[in-house]
C-alpha cells in the first residue's frame, strides 16, 4: 500500500473534532476566568483598579455646598474634652443657626443621657429653632441606637451615621444610602441632609432613588442597602473649628445658605478616619458624610456595570480569541490579539470616564487566558500538522523504496536473462529455460504490482474483494514453491504439517499473506533451523470452529514491546535489524489488512531467541454434513 492517502470524509471528520476540541477548551478558560472574577483575590484587584483609576480621573473639586463645624485638636483640648462635649454642641448649634444653613447634621449619636441633666438641658435649649436639623443614630447589632426623645423631638430626619461599612480594606469606595432593621430604616445622614436641602421627599423603587428632579443611581444590593459610591475631592471640604468660630464670630458668615455637618475630628478624642480611594491619608467619618453629600449635591456618579454586561464582555472578549486564532494566523493573529488585549485593558478606564465602573479581574483574566489559550492550541495543531506531513513524506519514500526495492529482484532475472539470450548462441534448451524463467518473473512482477494496488484500494474503501473459493493447501503449496530456494541457501527445512481447510475470498491476497509469512520466517532464523507450517480446523465453544493457519519458527523471536508493534507500518525490531535481514517493515502491516478484510486476525506468539508462531484465525461454523469454509 502508498501511505499518504487518507480518504476525505475521515480528514473531514476528525477537521470537526478539531473545532469542537478548539471550542471545548476556549469554553473551559473562559469558564475558569468568569469563576475566577468572583475570589475575594479578584475582588480586591477590582477595588485597587478602581482606586488607580479614581486617582487618575479624579472628581472635580468645588464649589462646595457643604462645611465642616469641626471639633478638632484645639477645640476639644481647649473646651473641656469629652466632658463638655454637650455643652460643644450646644455652642456649635447656637453659633450656627443665626447663619441660616440650609440644614446642620450631627455627626454624633445622642442615645444615652448625660451624667449632669443641665448640660442636656442645654443642648435641648440650642436646638430649638435650627431649621433642617439631622441628627444620627447607630445600628448596633440589628438595633438603632437613636437620639433621646428631647433631642429628637427637634430633629427633621435621624439618618445613619455609617461611613466604612462596606469595604474588606478598610477603604471606605461606597456608603449605602439606606439601613435597616427589621422594624425601622434610616436614610444616611448625608442624604436626609440632602433632601432637606432640596425641600424634596425621597422617592424610592428597586432601580433608584429621587429627590426632587435628582435621580440618584442606587438600586438596592441584597443585604447592602443601596451602596453609592462616593466621588471623593482632591480638595478637602471647606472646615471651621469650633474654637475658631468662637473667637471670631464674623466666620458664621461661611455657614450661610450651606449644609453644615458638625462632627468631631480631633485625633485626641476618637480615631474615627477614613481611608478613601484617592490616597491622600485618612480624613474623618464626618467629611466623609460631606463628601457622600456633596457626591449627590453635583450630581453626577458613578454606577456598577451589570453582572450580563460583565458577562457579555468575557464572552466576547473569549469568542474574538478564538476567531482570531482559528481565521488568521502567524504574525497577524498575533497583533490582531495584541489589539485585542489593548482594547481589553483601556475598556474598564474609557467606561470610568463615562461614570461606569467595570470590574478589572474578569474581563481582563477571559481576555487574557482565552488568547493563551486558543494561541497555544493553534501553535500545537500547526506543529503536529507539519510533524503528521514530515511524517507522511517519510512513509512515502519508505513506500516508493520499498516498491522499488521489491521490483528489482524479478527485473533484474529478466534484465539478466535477456541480454544473456541476446549476447549469446545458446541451446534451445537454454533458451527454452531462460524464456519460461523471463516469462515467470514478469508474471510475478505484474502480480506484485496488482497486489500494491489492490491493497491500496482495499485500505481505501473502493474495492471490493474477490469470492472465489480455494484449498489453503493450494496457496500455501504456490507460496512454498517460491521460498523453498531460499529457505535452502539456509538449509532450513520447511515441514508442513495437516493443511486443511478451504477459504473463500481473494486468492492473490491470501498468497501474498502468506508468502510474506514464509518469508519473515527465512528471513528471521538462522542456518539449520526448521519451519513448521500446518493449517488445522479446531472447533471452539459449542458449535463455533476456527481455520488456524500457522507458520512456527525457530528464530531470532521478539518480546512482548516488539510484538505489540509490529503490525504498525514500517516498524523493524532491532534485533531484526541487527540480523542484516530487515526490510522495510511494511509487509506485516499488509498482511494483517488483508487478512482483517477477510475477516480474519492474526494471533503471534514469539519468545527472544526461542522462535515465533505467527497464526491467521479465521472463524467457520461448523457444520457435520460439509467440510467447513470461511466465507467473507
Ligand atoms: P520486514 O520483514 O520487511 O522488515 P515486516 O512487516 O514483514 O517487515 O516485519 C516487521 C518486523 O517484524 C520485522 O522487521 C521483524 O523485526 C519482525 N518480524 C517479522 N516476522 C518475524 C519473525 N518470524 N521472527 C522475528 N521477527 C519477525
């Protein structure tokens, strides 16, 4: 047989196997790289991303519409400390309220009494006539810590006071607008300052929030009630301390048509700070309300993109991979995803711009893993592509070798004879001779040629085999008459045993078969040795026979490795080679075609040193009236 024919539909066959490797393996990436996107690892990666980008398209700063009472180092120290912080406020809220804020939120959670009732008193006296007052409670363990009811009574709205809920960092990105209990729900403190500012109420649904015409994006998240995130500014809110507006009076002036937060921001009297995206230190838990007020006092914010469009992004990001790699390929492919991945990484950064924060991780890690590995598949494909052709190429020479090879013995007694007759007055019996001698072999030469092709065809598909009935005793008497001269250069005796049996099928095939046992058999054992050939009929089960047609030799053997290759085309024990008797190894692989496509297999037992025993089984059902035949 020529390797190097495949037939179409297997080459199309094993195309589509291919694809659906290509598809499976892309599939499974990108599944690895969305699962990946939900670790905590990726979670904090999109939280840097997002502090890199937020410093390098930070919000714009001013004009601010808000103003910090501060109680901070010099205040507290010089005021009285913790001891006096009612008698603080009650300062603070009468110094402010002359001013005409739009409204004042305290930063500081009123729930339990004072040790001395005046001071309360006090502080209940300076509310009275602040306008827009907010004041904060504190959700402890699924319960409001709220403002006593003599501070309450002045308040228009009490509104949480959490400020770094959220983050695992302790980088306070997002504050959620609402809190709840089962019982009760406060608004954040900033934003019932916001809508007290506005005169508005605030209407709600799933998706946003509204105050007034402002709609603010904050659709409710699960156990986070609706998270905004904070556009913290580069220049911190405008602050005057308590001590400050004390002594000059005039700066009351600054609280005028402004939305005062009053909170403490003195490091001495509690560590309450903040850390924020932008980096630049930690400010105190009331500027943070500040800034999340002023964040919906400008207007502008910044929204989650949906998990679909996260989604739809990686799968995109995964399927352009692929058709990069499977439509173009070498150096093109190769900048077609670099443009790709560029694309990949400015996507989150352009979004930020437009307000749409798009998670790092995810997107990045599909684009990423998806073009390794459609690259990777393609670079091995196109490798074991060039190997399989290498491959091909050498089994194609090996076959015109060995067809040439196997030619020129029969053309070299024709060449031979015909000059010897043409050079020469020889007898006629000489003559005769030489004609009958040219005669056979290039009869045999036109068989040889017959055969290549017929098990060229066979292997193909196109061709269908012979029924003609025969004796196994004929084929192997023509195939012993052919070895018998070269078994006896040897002196290897050939001994046949029972040939019994009678075969239906291709009867030049067969012989072929056959033949080429007989011959590896010569070939393969030494001088002096014996070959037993012997074809039996043995009955098997209860009503099932086998035709077993054995050639045994006392040669050079094989072990269990070698024997489990030697069918494969081209394939040469060492010890073969070794013996100077190789071939080319194709013959065993023809042989077991053929004998496959009568149906039949071929059994091999074989010992290094001791021999091998080489049988072609075929199966016959046994029938007591006739002599059993295999038919195929
Ligand atoms: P070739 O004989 O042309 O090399 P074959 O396909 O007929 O090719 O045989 C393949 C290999 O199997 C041989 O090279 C040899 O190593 C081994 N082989 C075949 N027949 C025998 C045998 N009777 N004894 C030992 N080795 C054998």
């Amino acid at each position: 047989m020529i390797p190097g024919r495949t037939n179409v539909k297997t080459r199309s066959s094993s195309k589509n196997r291919l694809t659906l490797g290509y598809v499976a393996i892309l599939a499974a990436t990108l599944a690895l790289a969305i699962l990946l996107g939900w670790t905590a690892l990726a979670a904090q990666i999109d939280d840097y991303a997002y502090d890199w980008m937020f410093r390098l398209h930070p919000p714009a700063s001013g004009p601010f519409h808000s103003i910090i009472l501060a109680i901070d180092d010099d205040t507290f120290n010089s005021m009285g400390g913790v001891g006096a912080y009612r008698t603080m406020w009650a300062r603070a809220f009468d110094l402010v309220k002359g001013a005409n804020p739009k409204a004042v939120a305290l930063d500081v959670v009123l729930s339990d009494p004072w040790k001395n009732p005046a001071e309360d008193q006090r502080l209940d006296r300076a509310m009275q006539g602040v306008s827009n007052l907010v004041l904060a409670g504190h959700l402890d363990s699924a319960r409001w810590e709220d403002p006593l009811p003599i501070f309450r009574q002045h308040a228009a709205a009490v509104g949480h006071d959490g400020a770094d809920e959220l983050s695992t960092d302790g980088v306070t990105r997002e504050i959620p607008l609402e809190e709840r209990t089962v019982a009760e729900r406060h608004w954040s403190l900033a934003l019932e300052a916001f809508r007290l500012a506005r005169g508005a109420r605030i209407l709600e649904s799933p998706a946003d929030l509204q105050v007034g015409d402002e709609v603010i994006p904050a659709p409710r998240a699960g156990s986070v009630g609706r998270p905004l995130r904070v556009l913290y500014t580069q220049e911190p809110i405008p602050s005057v301390s308590l001590k400050e507006l004390v002594e000059k009076p005039e700066l009351v002036a600054r609280f005028n048509g402004q939305v005062v937060f009053i909170g403490v921001t003195s490091i001495s009297a509690t560590y309450d700070r903040v850390a924020t995206p932008n980096g630049r230190g930690r400010i105190p838990g009331v500027e943070v309300h500040a800034q999340l007020f002023e964040t919906l006092e400008r207007g502008r914010f910044l929204t989650d993109a949906s998990n679909l469009a996260v989604l739809g992004f990686c799968i995109a990001a995964g399927v352009l991979a692929g058709l990069i790699f499977s439509l173009l390929s070498g150096w093109i492919a190769y900048a077609a995803a670099g443009v790709m991945l560029l694309g990949a990484h400015a996507t989150p950064f352009l979004l930020f711009r437009q307000g749409i924060v798009f998670p790092f991780f995810a997107p990045l890690a599909s684009a990423w893993l998806t073009t390794i590995a459609a690259a990777s598949y393609r670079y091995f494909i196109v490798r074991r592509d060039l190997r399989d052709s290498e491959t091909e190429r050498h089994r194609y020479q090996q076959a015109i070798h060995f067809v040439t090879h196997e030619m020129r013995t029969p053309l070299t007694a024709i060449q031979g004879s015909s000059e010897l007759m043409g050079r020469y007055n020889l007898s006629e019996e000489k003559r005769k001779q030489m004609t009958d001698m040219i005669n056979q072999e290039s009869k045999r030469l036109a068989r040889m040629i017959q055969t290549f092709l017929d098990v060229e065809r066979l292997s193909d598909g196109q061709m269908e085999l012979k029924k003609e009935p025969f004796q196994v005793s004929e084929i192997v008497g023509a195939c012993l008459g052919r070895v018998l001269p070269i078994a006896e250069r040897k002196n290897i005796r050939i001994q046949t045993l029972a040939l019994d049996g009678s075969l239906e099928g291709d009867r030049e095939l067969m012989e072929y078969a056959v033949y080429n046992l007989l011959t590896n058999a010569v070939k393969y054992s030494p001088p002096d040795t014996e070959i037993t050939v012997a074809s039996r009929l043995m009955s098997v089960g209860k009503d099932g026979a086998q035709l077993r047609l054995s050639v045994q030799d006392q040669g050079i053997g094989m072990d269990a490795k070698e024997l489990r290759q030697i069918f494969q085309k081209f394939y040469r024990t060492k010890r073969a080679e070794a013996s100077g008797e190789a071939g080319t190894g194709i013959g065993l692989s023809i042989v077991e075609q053929i004998v496959h496509h009568h149906g039949g297999k071929m059994e091999v037992a074989s010992q290094p040193g001791q021999g091998s025993c080489f049988t072609v089984v075929f199966a016959a059902g046994t029938r007591a009236s006739r002599p059993p035949a295999v038919s195929v």
